[in-house]
C-alpha cells in the first residue's frame, strides 16, 4: 500500500445523542465537517467506539436521527475509502446493519492491522487492563445473547427510554474520573499495552474510551495512543506513513 500521499485517521467518543438532540446536532455536524476535509487524503478511517451515547438494532428499527453522520459514512465507503468501526461500551449492541447498509465492518474485540511495516493494536479499550471488575462484569452480562434478546422484546420507545437513562447515569457517574490523567503506572490501557508488549511487538497501541488524548512512549519503539473525544478535544490520531501523531481538528 502507497502512504506517501494518503493517510490513515483514527478518532473516537463521539457519543451522539448525549447529552441533549440539540448539542448532539452540533456535534455530529462538525464531525461530518472534519470527515469532509480528509476525504480527499484518506486511505483508510477508523472510528474506534462510542461513536453513539446509545445504540441497539432491533430486527427492523435502528434508533432515530444520526442521518448525517450515517450518511456520511455511506458517502465515504462507497467512494472505495474503507472504514473501520470498532464497538464501544456505549454502542456495543451493534448486530449487522453497518455491514449491511454501509459496508463497514464491525469489531468487537481489539484487533492487529499492519500499515507500511507498522504494527497497530486497535480497540476502544474499556474493560482492558488491570481492575474495573465491576464493568468487566457488567460487560459479559451486556454481550450475553439471552440479556440482548430480553432487551429486544421490549417495545423500542421502553427500551431506549431506559437506556438512555443508565447511559445519562453512567456519564455522571464517571465524567470527572475521564477528565484526570491518572499518570503512566496507573492508566490501565498503559499497563495492558505493557503486558501486551512482554509477548507481541507494535509500533503503536491505538484506543479510545478514556476521553482523554495521551501519547506515551512505551519503549523504545512503542507508543501508546488515546484519542481524546469528540466532546471537549476534538482531537484524533493520523498515521501517514512513517510516524503517527494527535492532532486537533479547529473548524
């Protein structure tokens, strides 16, 4: 693959939807904006989770609005730049319709990818790592297909009314703990990409989740990437070819 002209773009926590449809609106707006101005440049995009504050396919609905944004995607994927959506702790009831309807493919887990002799390891990070036993937990309850089928029956106008609750409840919950670097030997990404690295080599560990953007070195060759979110930051990560560096995007 040719790098010298096209670059490859990660970003992630756009969380629309949240925190009301009007602020949402704005956002997913300048979103659709920044993956305009990189259209022309890309090679390949990967949106690396919670890219909705909620969503859950049900066998014929998908939850309302985000029109522009799921436009946007279609536009891109069908111009033949490949685009890359990794599930979220937020969004992680995704079934097929991003396959079907966008041609994107979908991750659950975190995945290797190898770009002009670099090695990545994406994911969106949450329930990595050291301790948080109590999401770890909540998360094999949330990806049980009997737990999934139970919240399909309820009537979609229910469900995503009590989703979007405990999704309002979570963010209160947790919003000060993203909004602080906990320092290298604490962040759990940071000591699960160095246990990662005791077995396998990257280049470069390139997650989400925890809203904050990070560039750490973790030897020599190593270097742990967080995004940031598309909330307070706007910041994401552009590989182009040789190094990969944070950017924020102004407009």
């Amino acid at each position: 693959m040719n790098l010298t002209a096209k670059k490859i773009y990660f970003l992630s926590d756009f969380h629309l939807g949240a925190p009301t449809a009007a602020a949402s609106l704005v956002r997913e707006k300048k979103i659709v904006r920044f993956l305009d101005s990189i259209k022309k440049e890309a090679e390949q995009i990967f949106i690396v989770g919670d890219l909705f504050d909620f969503w859950y396919e049900y066998r014929k609905v998908v939850p309302r609005g985000y029109t522009r944004i799921l436009g946007k995607l279609a536009e891109l994927t069908d111009a033949g730049i490949p685009v890359h959506f990794f599930v979220g702790n937020h969004d992680m009831w995704m079934k097929d319709y991003f396959q079907t309807e966008l041609n994107i493919p979908v991750y659950f887990e975190p995945k290797d990818f190898e770009f002009s002799g670099k090695k990545f390891l994406v994911g969106h990070g949450d329930g990595l790592g050291p301790g948080d036993n109590g999401y770890k937990f909540l998360k094999k309850i949330f990806r049980n297909k009997a737990c999934q089928w139970m919240f399909g029956i309820l009537p979609p106008a229910v469900g995503m009314g009590l989703a979007n609750y405990f999704s309002r409840k979570s963010r209160a919950q947790t919003g000060m703990t993203d909004e602080h670097f906990l320092g290298e030997n604490e962040e759990w990404l940071v000591l699960y990409s160095r246990d990662i690295l005791k077995q396998k080599h990257y280049d470069y560990f390139v997650f989400g989740h925890r809203h904050l953007p990070l560039d750490i070195a973790l030897e020599k060759n190593s270097r742990y990437i967080n995004l940031g979110d598309w909330i307070k930051y706007f910041t994401y990560a552009v590989f182009d070819g040789n190094s990969i560096q944070l950017n924020t995007y102004e407009n």
